[in-house]
C-alpha cells in the first residue's frame, strides 16, 4: 500500500471542505435564493441593526449612545444613490453625524449595493 497516498488523502481533504466553507461564507455564491436583497438582509442584521434596529426604524440597541438618533429608514425620503454614498463614505463626508461610519473598508461597493437594496424594502415609501 501507497504510505504517501494515506498520509496525504485527510489533508486534501481538509483543503478541500476549507475551501467549500470559505464558498458557503462568500456573500456572493449563486445559489438558488440568494438574491441582492436576501444578501442585504444578511449584511444588515451584521453591520447596521445594532444602531438603525431589525427593522430599520432607528432603534437599535446601540442607538441611545449615538449622539445623533440613527435614521429611520423605513421613513427615509433619501434617493438610492444618497443612500450608497452615506454608506460607503459616512456620515461626516455627507456634513452629517460621524455617529453613520462609512463602511467603505469593511464593505465592498458590491456589498454596499445590496445592503442598500436591502434597505429600500424596509422603506414604506416604496411599498405604496
Ligand atoms: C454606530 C451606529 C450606526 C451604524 C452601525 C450604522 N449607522 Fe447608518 N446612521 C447612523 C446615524 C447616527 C445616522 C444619522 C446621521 C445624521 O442624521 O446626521 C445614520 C444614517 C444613515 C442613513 C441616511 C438615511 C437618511 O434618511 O438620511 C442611511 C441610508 C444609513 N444610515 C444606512 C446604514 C447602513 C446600511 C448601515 C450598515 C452598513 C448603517 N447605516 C450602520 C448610525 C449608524
């Protein structure tokens, strides 16, 4: 029997199951389901329910220590395209509170679109 071959098989192994976990993880697989906004939920419930709220409506559990109220975007009247800057760049670059982050490192432009789209489903404007 091949001594090289048992030795090596459970590592190959490990690489592989790694490297299909690392696939699940990825926010942009194309699985069935998957879509913008389900993958916004996802990055939303991460990065931003802790001060805008599950639902968006700006009461998160870290909303009391902002020293500007987290918006409520289920009322926002903000464009889209407003929406992608505040989240990509912060508050401060839009002469609004540094308590929004821009999210431009830890989020990629991809990811901010979906979380953005995600976001326009909890606005009530755009379910009239
Ligand atoms: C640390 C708290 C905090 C986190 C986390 C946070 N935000 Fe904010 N966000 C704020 C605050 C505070 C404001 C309001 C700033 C102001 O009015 O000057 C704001 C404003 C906004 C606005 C502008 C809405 C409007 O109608 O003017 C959007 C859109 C937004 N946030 C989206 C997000 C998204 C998406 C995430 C997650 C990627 C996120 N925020 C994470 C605190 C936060």
């Amino acid at each position: 029997m091949n001594l090289r071959a048992i030795t090596c098989r459970p590592v190959r192994g490990l690489a592989l199951a790694l490297a299909s976990a690392s696939v699940l993880a990825s926010t942009h697989d194309a699985r069935p389901g998957n879509t913008p906004v389900t993958r916004g939920e996802a990055l939303f419930s991460k990065y931003c329910a802790l001060c805008h709220g599950a639902s968006g409506a700006g009461d998160g559990r870290a909303a009391a220590v902002q020293k500007v109220a987290p918006a409520n975007l289920t009322v926002s009247t903000r464009t889209r395209s407003y929406k992608m800057q505040i989240v990509r760049d912060g508050g401060a670059a839009m002469d609004r509170s540094s308590s929004m982050p821009a999210w431009r490192d830890v989020l990629t432009d991809a990811d901010i679109a979906d979380v953005v789209d995600y976001v326009q489903t909890l606005n009530e404007r755009n379910r009239r």
